[in-house]
C-alpha cells in the first residue's frame, strides 16, 4: 500500500489534476488511512471555515407511480398497484407546513415518473407552492424525470425547464445518476434514461442558470474504473459550466458549428450534446454542480437484492470480469463503510471544481457520516424529516437537528444551517444552539425497583434471580 508512481502533494495543493489512471491506482494501491488524510487536507484547503454545515428541508414523493423498472428500487408502483398514489395540492401543503413549523428551508421533491400526469400538474403545483410559501425553496425533479417528461408531453427539455423554472423550480437534484456506464445502466436501469441524457438534462439546466447536484449509487455491479468514469464524466460537464462566461459560447463570434467542431468535451459525449444544442442568446449567468452525494446500494426489498454476494473464489475478480454471472448482473458486489469513505475520500481529490461533498448518513448512520467529515465531505446533508425511497430498501437511519449539530460539534467543528446555495442561515455557537439547549423532557429508560433501594438488573441480564440485586442506590432513597 502508498506505493504510488506519482506524487500526491501537488494534488492535494491544488496545484495539479488527479487523472482517472491515477485515481484508479490510488483506489488500489493507498490505504483508507492515508486516503482520509490526503482528502481532509483539501476538504480544509476548500473550507478552511469553523464551520461544517446541515440543511433543513423534507423528501417530497409526489406519486410512487413510475414507467421504470430499476432493479435496485423498492418504492416504484404500477397504476393499479393498490398502494400507488399521487399526492394533491392539500396532502402536499400539509407537509410543507410541517416544515416550515421547524424551520425548514426548502423542499427535495421527487417522484416516480408518472405517464398520466400532464405538464399542467406540475406547473400548477409549482405555482401553488411559491405563492403560498415563498420563502420555500424548490429542489425537484431529476434528470430521468425530465427525460421522461420529454416523452411525455413531446417537448425538448429544456422547454420544459423553461416553463417549471417561471412557474417557480429553483434547481434541479441529482437523483437517477446511479452509474453512467451503459453496461449497467442497461441491467439496474431499465426504462430509465442514459447516462448521456442524464449529463444532457444538466447541462440544460446549467445553461439556462440552475444550479444543481450529482450522484452516484455504488456497491452493486458496477466496475471500479467505471465508478472513475463516472466522476470523471461529471468533472467534464462541470467545466464546461463553469466556462459557459469565458469559453467559446461567451463570443458573439462564435457560431454552434465552430463550438460543435472545435469543443473536445463534445467529441468525447457527443450524446450529451446530441439534442437541444446551447443557446446562443443566454441571458442569465450560467450554473453548476454545487455539491456531490454518492451512497451504496441498498439491496432489501429490491429485484437486484436477490442476486447473489459475489466471493472472489466462486466467480474469480471482479472488475473487468469474463463471468457470464457478473457480466448479466446476477451477482452484486456490496460496499461497507470502508468502501464508502475510500470512495468519498477518491472524490474529494479527483472532483477538483465541484465545491461541496456532502455525507450520506442516511445510508451509512451516523458515526460513519459523522466520520465522513474527515474523508473530505464538508457538509451533513439533510435533517431530511421524510425520506421514503431508501428507507423503502431497508434503511431507517433518522436524525434530527440537535443530533446532527452534535455530531457535527463532537467531530470539531461549529454546526451551521445552510440554504441550498450553501450559505449560513444559523452559525450554532452559543447556549441555545439546537445541540446545547437542555431538553424540555429528557428521555428516561424505564427501569424497576427491586425494593426500596435498588433497581432491577440492567436489560440482558436474568432478573429473575431474585439474590441478584444491582448495587446502585435509587437517588432519593436515603
């Protein structure tokens, strides 16, 4: 291990780029120790702040109805699924109200993609939320919704985001990346987007100004070089978001054609830039990718959870495999905790001009996203107060404010509330911070007394043998 060919230290300054070779060989070759290390340095080099940060907002489904079949997903439904729904202006303003009651910023709203809603709910919806809250900000739709819409309502997308974006969208999630190779897209994906039409929505919407996040879903069949080819695909269109005011779009003299045949980003995907070609007459500053969130595979309730656990001795290695098995996607190679923050730490060094990498708590509980902040991950996430995809597959990780904030606190640094531009709301550095406040109603363990002095024996241990008492006055006793 730590045998590399290259030398770290200019990476880590900023000074050089990580290649995907490179990143690959730091997969296989660094240890998680010094991985975390090498990120945490430029995770403090980029946020050299007091502060890590958290955001107050609800998971919103608005329906589980969904054209997709992806292997990896417990909450889609068919129509006639009896359990299937589609949530209404009232059910949706209950639960925005809810939010707001806990001071709540902003809405994630996702759903499964519905063929029988026409473009008019979603605006409507759209339009009703911002009168009535305001202040809410609207994160929704994904880039596999939008492709979908465009089927759809037989609209280009990015007209599409035009009209939810005066209807009152304010950025776009990055739900549906999952992995961009169409090996695996093909096999977890079914009925779902591509990679390149993913890519296409979001440099749709940076093109008309929207900011954005991106994913990625590790720990099933995917390769390893194929999880680098992805962050390197997503690198890629984050510099041509961040050129948008000073590459060659920013020329008036510069035709469609000269960028078409000039620009390597387009040779290179040329099915992002397949359909709706970029505006010549952009108005408003360009966006970008803000932040980046990847998560393992969660595999309860799912079709893909019932493929079998690879073991390197049954089916050989697994990357670059000539298995029928794990070519066919019948064998899942699952990611743990090491695996997750040797990933993230990867990220931080190879995602150079994508600011913010949050940690995936939900997925992974709270020690390990609490660990997180030291493999280069900067910001906790969501308190998130709903959240009904993942827990779907079996994940039932909660936290609520004051235990975000101590985990945060606990880790070395000053929890602060964000808004979705990652901008400190609250910065929680006195008595009443959420973490610091003395609970109204403290929880208490039910315990009982043996006799007038003393408890009963802690759970676990026979309390039914009635010579045993625990040697602990009861307070007040005496």
């Amino acid at each position: 291990m730590n045998r590399l060919t290259f030398d770290i230290d200019p990476i880590i300054a900023g000074q050089r780029r990580l290649s995907a070779e490179q990143a690959l060989e730091l997969y296989h070759n660094a240890s998680l120790h010094d991985l975390g290390r090498w990120a945490n340095a430029v995770s403090q080099r980029l946020h050299p702040q007091e502060t890590r940060t958290y955001v107050i907002d609800r998971n919103i489904n608005y329906t589980n109805v969904c054209t997709a079949k992806c292997t990896f997903c417990a909450f889609r439904r068919d129509h006639e699924d009896q359990d299937s729904y589609t949530l209404d202006h009232h059910q949706i303003d209950e639960k925005i109200r809810e939010l707001v009651s806990i001071g709540g910023t902003q809405i994630l709203m996702q759903g499964g993609m519905n063929d029988r809603l026409p473009i008019e709910y979603y605006e409507d919806l759209l339009r009703y939320i911002k009168s009535t809250f305001p202040t809410i900000h609207i994160h929704a739709f994904s880039p596999p919704e939008f492709a979908e819409f465009e089927r759809f309502f037989n609209m280009d997308a990015r007209d599409i985001l035009r009209r939810f974006k005066a209807a009152g969208l304010d950025t776009i999630p990055g739900g549906g990346g999952e992995i961009f190779a169409p090996r695996v897209r093909r096999r977890i994906g079914i009925g779902k987007c591509s990679g390149d039409d993913w890519l296409r929505i979001m440099r749709i919407a940076h093109e008309e100004g929207m900011n954005t996040s991106c994913t990625m879903l590790i720990g099933h069949i995917e390769f390893i070089r194929e999880r680098i080819e992805h962050m390197l695909a997503l690198r890629d269109m984050q510099d041509y978001a961040l050129s948008l005011d000073t590459g060659p779009l920013a020329s008036p003299t510069c035709s469609l054609n000269e960028f078409f045949d000039d620009n390597p980003l387009v040779q290179r995907y040329p099915g992002v830039f397949a359909k709706s070609p970029p505006p010549k007459d952009r108005q408003q500053a360009p966006g970008s990718y803000t932040a980046f969130i990847h998560w393992p595979f969660q595999r309860e309730n799912t079709p893909l959870g019932r493929a079998k656990e690879w073991d390197e001795q049954t089916y050989g290695p697994f990357d670059d495999s000539t298995n029928d098995d794990i070519l066919r996607g019948r064998v899942v190679r699952m990611a743990g905790a090491d695996e997750y923050l040797r990933m993230l730490a990867i990220a931080r060094l190879f995602l150079d001009n994508i600011p913010n990498l949050q940690s995936s708590w939900v997925t992974m509980g709270p020690k390990i996203g609490q660990l997180a902040l030291f493999f280069g991950a900067n910001d906790m996430g969501s308190v998130m107060m709903e959240e009904n995809v993942v827990s779907a597959a079996g994940t039932t990780f909660k936290l609520n404010e004051r235990e975000i904030c101590r985990l945060i606190r606990d880790a070395g640094w000053i929890p602060a509330q964000r808004d979705q531009y990652y901008n400190i709301l609250h910065r929680h550095d006195g008595p009443g911070s959420p973490d610091l406040r003395p609970l109204e109603h403290p929880p208490i363990r039910e315990v009982h007394k043996r006799d007038a002095q003393y408890i009963g024996a802690a759970p676990g241990l026979d309390d039914d043998d009635q010579g045993v008492k625990l040697q602990l006055p009861i307070l007040g006793s005496e």
